[in-house]
C-alpha cells in the first residue's frame, strides 16, 4: 500500500511526509502524527517540512485526508457488485465498519479531515448520500445520512476502542452486519 522509505532524497517530499504521518497513525492513531518525527522518518531537516505543512495540524489534516481516501476505497471494494441502491448501503455500512477494525488508527485521525477541504471527493460520508438518493427523496438524504452514519461510527468506535473491543471478531462482524440490516431498514420506512 504505502511503501516506507529510509530517507528522503529526490521527490515529492509532501507525499513522503504524509506517508510517514500515516505509519504513525496506523499504530496509535491521531495523537501519534508528530511533524518532527515525520522529517525524521523522511530523512529530511524539520525546516524543510515548512514548506509544506505550517505546522503539525496542517500534517494531520493531510494524514487525514490520506485516511479517508483509504475508507472509501474499501467501501468501494464492499459496494462491488451491488446492484441496486440497498445493496450500495450496505456496502457503505459494511466497508465503514471493516476499515474501523481493520485499521483502527487511521479511522482515528480519518475524522480530523471531515468538511476540510483536503478531503477526497469520493469521501465515505460522499459514498453514503449517493447510495441514500437511490432510496430515499431528495428532502430525506440528510436526515438518513445522519442516521446511518451515527449508527456505524457509533458502533466502529465502541468495537475499536469501548466495551465492544473484547469480543471476538467474529462476533464483532456479525453484530456489525445485524447493525447495517437495522440501518437499512429504519432507512426503508
């Protein structure tokens, strides 16, 4: 996915400051994007990274940004296939939950790049009004956005760092699924 490099030495040093911030967030999430750490990891002076981020929470923005280009990707990968506009639901449900226990650091910082504008076009929140204005008028998109998306983030955050983290994965998916079904179906009515 996002190969590492030792040092930094001809390029696009924006790319490899964000790539080391994302190894960061991959293993402790937000709080582990450090832009000092990022110079050093891309084998380039601290000053040299001002010219690209203003400072550390401009890098997280970007590893934010980076973070929500990977979930939509696996909300694609979960939409495959789907043939209709329920099936596209659910495959935003299903991939918004695989990536928060997948990658429980980068769904960490992915939300400090919500409603900035480094956020990809194709956004996970982008993908779920798609799939809602296949099913729903156009006067009830917002409100059912919120829904489901409260549903699965509230759900990914208790199976990622609350109560629900001590359960097997097994048990975690299929409650998740349980979970995306119910969405569904509040959405239907």
């Amino acid at each position: 996915m996002f190969e590492a490099r030792s040092t930094y030495h001809h390029g696009d040093l924006r790319e490899a400051l964000v790539r080391a911030g994302l190894e960061m967030a991959r293993a402790e999430g937000a709080q582990a994007v450090v832009l000092r750490e990022a110079t050093r990891r891309a084998g380039v002076t601290a000053r040299a990274a001002y010219r690209h981020f203003a400072d550390r929470e401009a890098l997280v923005r970007a590893v934010a940004g980076a973070a929500l280009t990977e979930m939509a990707a696996t909300i694609t990968r979960c939409q495959a296939g789907a043939s209709d506009g329920l099936a596209l639901l659910r495959g935003v449900g299903e991939g918004y939950i695989r990536f928060a226990l997948d990658e429980p650091g980068w769904f960490d910082v992915a939300f400090f790049a919500m409603g900035d504008p480094v956020q990809p076009s194709r956004s996970p929140y982008h993908l779920l009004e798609e799939a809602l204005r296949l099913l729903v008028g156009p006067d009830r998109v917002a409100g059912a956005a919120i829904m489901c998306w409260s549903g699965v983030h509230g759900f990914a955050t208790l199976a990622t760092r609350g109560p629900l983290r001590a359960l097997p994965r097994a048990a975690i998916d299929a409650q998740g699924r349980e979970l995306v079904d119910q969405l569904c179906d509040n959405v239907l009515r």
